[in-house]
C-alpha cells in the first residue's frame, strides 16, 4: 500500500471517530458515506455488531451509550437529516431547561408518515424559516426564541422568564419568532404571556395577590406598608409577615437585587417572616402561594 494512501486512510478514520464522538455515538448512513465510508462497509460495521442500527439508517457505535444526547439525536436524524429538534427537548439541548426531556418534538417540513426510532419522537409538520434554525452540538435544533415559545405551552411563563434572564434572547426576538407562526399549537396562551412580560407592572401583580387572598378567605393584611423603612408589597401587621411580588426575573438587575436582599435582611433582624413570590406562581402555582402564606400565619399564631 502506498505512503500517501496510508496517510489518507489514517486521516479519514480519524475524522469518522471525531464525528462519532462528537455526535454521541450516533450518526447515520449518508453522514458516513460522506466523511468516506462506502455502503458495503457501513452493512460489514453493522453486520459485526460494531454499529447498531436504532432507526431506518441511523446507527448506535458500539462503546457509546445510549445516553439523553444520543437519544435526542436519534428522534430527530430517525425523522430525516433535515428535521429540526424544538420545544422543550430544544430548551434542554440549549442549556436552559435542565430536566432531560421523555419526549422530543421533531419539526420536519416533510408532509406524510414518518419513521420513528421509538416512542419519544414526537413528529410535527412545521414549515421552518430559515431564522429558526440553528445547529448547536452538530444536532438542527430551533433557536432559543422560538424553542422557549414552544415550550412556554407546556411549561409556562417562567420559562420565557428564565430565557430574557440569559440575554441570550429578548422580548424582540420572542415577538418575532412567535409572529412568524401564529397559528402553531399553544400560540394563544403565549401570546398573553408576551403580553405580561411587555407590561410587567406591579399594579397587576398586586391585584393578582389581592384577589387570590381574597378567594382563598384569608384577611388581616394590608397592602403598601411602610415597614423599617421600606414600601412593602403585603403585610400581616399582628403576624409579622409580609409578602412580597417579585415579578419577573429579567427586569431585576444586579442594583435591585441587591436592594431586595438588603430589605430582607433588614426585615428578618426585625423579627419579620419574609416570603417571596413571582408572577409564575400567582397565575401558574396559586395554590403554593396560599399554603405557604397560611403556614406562615399559623406558625406565627402558635
């Protein structure tokens, strides 16, 4: 055998295993046919045992789990290699959303059947623009933007709250994305959310509050309390405790935050019970807010 073509052949087996490690394990018949490998070698690998075929053309190496990542990959390269990952798998696969998704949305602008490696891909006809799409860990997957819309349907606002948190995506780019598909599943709840955020005035938080106590049967607050020198939101004057609304979590600078903490401390040296809530659980947990408010008053009366 020739220098040169030992030479090429050690370049191409490094560049295959580059590309099997960098993709967890997992890749699939066209990407090996084009990184060199011809067909009849890829049939010898999975006649061997050494590649595992997991879905029509798309292969487990051998040596490599079967991990979260790896599955992520298999849903969306099972669907076809122009498919698109979304939703709350896609958040997840941003690093925003940190529990590993049991089901991955698939985006794929292929109308008909379509194979599924197994029961986590979840297939959706959607018709992406190109602005939508970005590769992140060589997987196709939407961008933060349109990722945290689709998953704002399931998991709510506080999702959408955490991305403006990161800066890596604004109210802007949120209003953008969400324009371009105003028809897709869970566009009317978010399109309220979008409208919270944009406004995120404290009147309605407090109105928010002010009914929930109200519903639940709990009295003896009173709203704006002047307290060791600070404007409370809520206060339980013969309690002790005060309730404060934290809205959301991006309009918080570094200032304010610091402000907060230092009227907490202040408030607990003065024998006060503090409890914090945010929007996401007065319109999504109400139910958390009035036990832990009601626990508070009762331990405060024993």
């Amino acid at each position: 055998m020739e220098p040169g073509w030992c030479a090429l052949r050690r370049t191409f087996v490094i560049d295959l295993n580059e590309l099997i490690i960098r993709q967890d394990g997992v890749l699939t018949t066209s990407q090996a046919q084009a990184a060199g490998l011809s067909r009849s070698a890829v049939s010898r690998r999975r006649a061997s045992g050494e590649w595992t075929a997991v879905a029509p053309s798309v292969y487990l190496v051998s040596g490599h789990l079967r991990s979260a990542r790896a599955q992520a990959r298999i849903a969306v390269l099972s669907v076809g290699e122009d498919a698109v990952l979304g939703g709350v798998a896609a958040c997840w696969w941003h690093r925003l959303h940190l529990k590993e998704p049991a089901k991955h949305h698939v985006f794929t602008g292929r109308h008909g059947r379509h194979a599924r490696s197994s029961a986590t891909a979840v297939v959706r006809h959607r018709d992406l623009a190109d602005e939508d799409v970005t590769v992140v860990d060589d997987l196709r997957i939407t961008t933060l933007a349109l990722s945290v819309l689709d998953a704002a349907a399931g998991l709510g606002i506080g999702i959408l709250d955490s991305a403006l948190l990161s800066e890596d995506v604004t109210l802007a780019d949120l209003r953008s994305a969400h324009g371009r598909y105003p028809n897709r599943r869970g566009a009317g709840p978010v399109s309220r959310y979008l409208d919270q955020l944009e406004d995120g005035t404290r009147s309605e938080a407090e109105r928010r509050t002010a009914e929930l106590f109200r519903d639940a049967g709990i009295d003896g607050w009173t709203a704006n309390v002047p307290v060791c020198g600070y404007l409370l939101d809520f206060v339980f004057l013969r309690s002790r405790l005060a309730v404060e609304i934290d809205g959301f979590a991006f309009h918080r600078d570094a200032d304010t935050f610091q402000r907060d903490r230092t009227k907490r401390n202040a408030l607990v040296a003065d024998g006060w019970t503090v409890l914090n809530f945010t929007w996401a659980d007065l319109t999504e947990r109400p139910e958390h807010v009035v036990e832990a408010v009601r626990s508070a008053l009762l331990r405060a009366a024993s």
